[in-house]
C-alpha cells in the first residue's frame, strides 16, 4: 500500500489521520484564484514555456532575492536590467548556478513550492542538487516541450475555475479581449483582470503626473480637474467590469484612510498635478482616495483589497540596476485600528461593501484585524501574503484570528503569485495546512467531525468564491 502524501499534515498519528480525511475533502476543490500577478499574455497567447530557468528562476524574486543575499547579482540569473546591459543568457547556465546554491533555501516556503511543482506540475521526481543539476533541467525541459504543458492545457489541469490577473487603470485590456473572443468565460475555466490604480493615485508613482494625463486620454475626460479624474476612474472601472473584473486592489504603504470633503480633495490633486505636493500630502490623497473608491464600490459592486505595508525599492542598488518588483520590497509594522477608522465609520457596517484587507505585519492578527473583522459587516480579512505566505505563519494565522473573527470573515486563500506553476502547489499547501488546524480542533472536541469537513470546503472552495462574487458566470 503506498505511503499517503502527509506533507505539512500533523506529526501526531491520530490527528494526522482526521487532517488526511479533511484534506481528502479540500485538495480535489476547484481552484478559485481571485488575486494574483500571472500576466495574461501567457494564456491568450498560449505559446510554449521557455526553458526552465526562464519560467522557474529568471521572473521569481524570492528565489534571486534569496542568491543575492548570499551574493549572487540577479544579473548572472537573467534579471534584466534597466539600462540594457548585459545578462546571462543561457538558461542552463542559469539552473546550474541556481542549483550550486539550492543549500540556500532549506527550510523556506520556496523550496517547498519548487519541489512540489517539480514533482506534481511536471512529474519530476529527482532531486535537485548540484550534481543533479543538469539532469532535473532536461527533464522539465523535455516536459515544456510536450503539448500537455502550454499554458493553457495546464490551466486545466491544475483544477482553475477562476484566474484574476491585475491590470492598472492605463492597460487597454487586450490580453483579456483575446481570452474572451476564445470563449475563456464560462464555468469550466474563467480568466478575469482586476482594477489596480496605484499609478495613478500614488503621487509618489514615477511618472504619476503623465499617467494621470494618460488616464483622461483613455477614458475620454479631463484629467486636469479633479471631477474630471474621478470621471475617468469610475469609467476605466466599468471597461475592467465589462472585461470580468470583480475586484479592485489598492498597494498603499499604509493602510490610513481619510474623509476629504469635495474642495480639500481637489485643492490636494491640484497641488499634485502642479508638481507642489510632498510626502504628506502624497499620503493625505492617497488616503482620501482609499475612501473615494468605497464609495464607488457601493455603486458599482466591485470588492475593495488592501495591500499596505511595504516598503517598496528598499535596495536602491536593486532598484537602480533592475528596476521595480524584482525583490527589492521589505515589509514594515502597520496600524489598522485608526487608519481604517474613517472608512468604517463611513461605510464599515453597509453589508453591500466588501473590503478585504491584508497585511505584512503578522503581529496585528490578533490584535487589530480580527477584532475588526469580527466587528464590522463590511470587513473581511484575506490570507497572508508575499513574506507571510507559508507554512508556518498560514498556521499562525488561523490560530491568532479563528477566536476573534472566525472561519467566515476570512476571505480564503489567494496564491498573489506571478509562477503560474505555482498556483496548484500554493493553495494546496494552503488547504494542508488548513487540514491539520481543523484536524486539531476536531481532536479537541471543539468541532465536530461534520464541521470540520464542511468547514474545510468552504475555506477552501465556497467562501473565496462568495467573498469575491466569482459565483455567477451567467
């Protein structure tokens, strides 16, 4: 009889064989994936995969940020840079070094992830080492090269009932057009974009000033009013509804929110657009805005995200050599009693207001978030992300919030990845460990058996579906 895959399942025999009946139950779930940063040409295009350093290292930045703390430049792992100059090219080259400094990652969830895919996406099952190195790299490479692993054959293999990318206010949604006329919009498999702003909201943005301008071109307004702004954003939100979008995702530094009346607001965007405003002011709109947009919400159904709490482009060489979003980023504590205050005093206990709300700082689980989700209608918390995205703090997190807010006003697991070939392997650690907590609870004799298993598909399946409103695809 072959030995069960208890990867992440409890150590203890008897709680272990509840966490493998619950999780019987979850991992053959549908995927419902309503953030993340897959771009969508991958699919509307549906071209092969490169070689294996190129879809597995060169784009993921917790792996080349991992090597260039142990002083490998992202250069010599393909990380294009900036200015053009030069980058290795030869993939096998590539995955060779990567594989000398494979030590490096013992013990982190991007070992797990990339082992997992290794053996579950591509039925590889030697592992990587040095010596191995070049035996692992012409087995995928073997793999990518067969039909059954384009984009979008493995979309449907890997279970995805739903795939949100993230698009700002300035893409033209083409990808998304292409997906549609190509029938991607029923029930068997559905790719959607979401509406995420920062580049034109952030006046710290580089280049914020010349999007906005962008923005009123594309949508057909005066961009240099503030009337005329919020006419362009309420219309590129109605393109990204047209186009399947249920969400809209904000990235702010931190999660203030600010009740503006209509003359303040406009003086403050004034003085952005004529280049006067610091970085307070730069705060004050980005804040007021966070409320603007609830307001829309309510008016045009879209669920509210907020991911604050990052410190972007903290390594200036990084930033400088290879530009934004290649790992650069570091989290910082952030405060959420009082900078939520205004919204939720505004609109907090509407129920037709959804606004999830993330965050870096684990430390507020307990002590800010939960209570506040478990307090307000509009409120719901979602998953941990980026640097809290494993095991551990996936564990961490359900026992610091089920008390406070319960199983219900979570959002369920969202995989905010850019590895479309991780998205299988993330929500099934996700579901794993989800197993061994309810597993517990069970073993406690605080849940029933029939709780637990009806619990775990909700988490797991029913409740990101309903908090999204992905459930409609009429």
């Amino acid at each position: 009889m072959p030995t069960p895959d208890d990867v992440l399942l409890p150590a203890d025999p008897g709680v272990r064989r509840l966490a493998r009946a619950l999780y019987a139950l979850a991992g053959p779930q549908p995927i419902i994936s309503p953030h993340g940063h897959v771009d969508p040409a991958i699919l509307a295009e549906d071209r092969p995969f490169p070689d294996p350093a190129r879809l597995l290292i060169v784009p993921d930045h917790y792996l080349t940020r991992m090597l260039l703390s142990q002083g490998v430049p992202p250069a010599k792992l393909g990380v294009p840079t900036v200015d053009g100059s030069p980058v290795e090219t030869d993939g096998r080259s590539i995955w060779r070094r990567f594989a000398a400094h494979w030590h490096l990652f013992r013990g982190t969830p991007s070992r797990l992830w990339l082992e997992r895919t290794f053996t579950s996406v591509f039925g590889v099952t030697t592992p990587l080492s040095p010596a191995t190195a070049d035996t692992v790299y012409d087995e995928l490479a073997a793999r990518l090269a067969e039909p059954e692993f384009r984009p979008r054959a493995l979309f449907t293999r890997f279970g995805i009932e739903v795939l949100a990318t993230t698009e700002s206010p300035l893409d033209d949604l083409g990808q998304h057009a292409r997906l549609a006329a190509d029938g991607w919009g029923g029930p068997g498999g559905r790719v959607i974009t979401t509406f995420r702003p920062d580049n034109v909201v952030d006046m710290e943005f580089d280049g914020w000033r010349n999007n906005v301008d962008r923005l009123g071109e594309i949508a057909g307004e005066d961009t240099g009013t503030y009337a005329g702004y919020l006419a362009a954003l309420r219309a590129r939100r109605a393109a990204f509804i047209a186009a399947g979008a249920t969400s809209s995702d904000h990235g702010h530094p931190t999660a203030r929110t600010l009740v503006l009346d209509p003359a303040q607001a406009a003086a403050l965007y004034d003085k952005g657009l004529r280049g006067a405003a610091d970085a307070a002011d730069a705060e004050a709109f980005r804040a007021h805005m966070l409320v603007e947009f609830a307001r829309m919400s309510l008016d045009d159904g879209l669920v509210l995200q907020l991911h604050p709490g990052a410190v972007r482009n903290h390594n200036r060489w990084l930033y400088a050599r290879h530009g934004r979003d290649v790992g650069g980023d570091v989290p910082q504590a952030t405060e959420y009693v009082h900078a939520l205050a205004p919204l939720l005093d505004a609109h907090g206990n509407d129920p037709r207001l959804r606004v999830v709300v993330y965050t870096l700082d684990e430390y507020t689980f307990s002590r800010e978030l939960a209570p506040l989700a478990g307090g307000y209608a509009a409120l719901y918390l979602g998953a941990p992300w980026w640097f809290l995205d494993s095991p551990e703090v996936l564990r961490r997190f359900r026992e610091a919030v089920t008390e406070s807010a319960g199983f219900y006003n979570t959002a369920g697991f969202v995989d905010d990845t850019r590895a479309f070939c991780s998205i299988p392997v993330r929500h099934d650690v996700a579901r794993r460990v989800d197993a061994g907590f309810l597993a517990r609870l069970v073993a406690e004799h605080r849940l029933t058996e029939h709780e637990a298993a009806e619990t775990i598909v909700d988490l797991a399946y029913r409740l990101p579906k309903k908090v999204f409103k992905l459930g409609d695809f009429s």
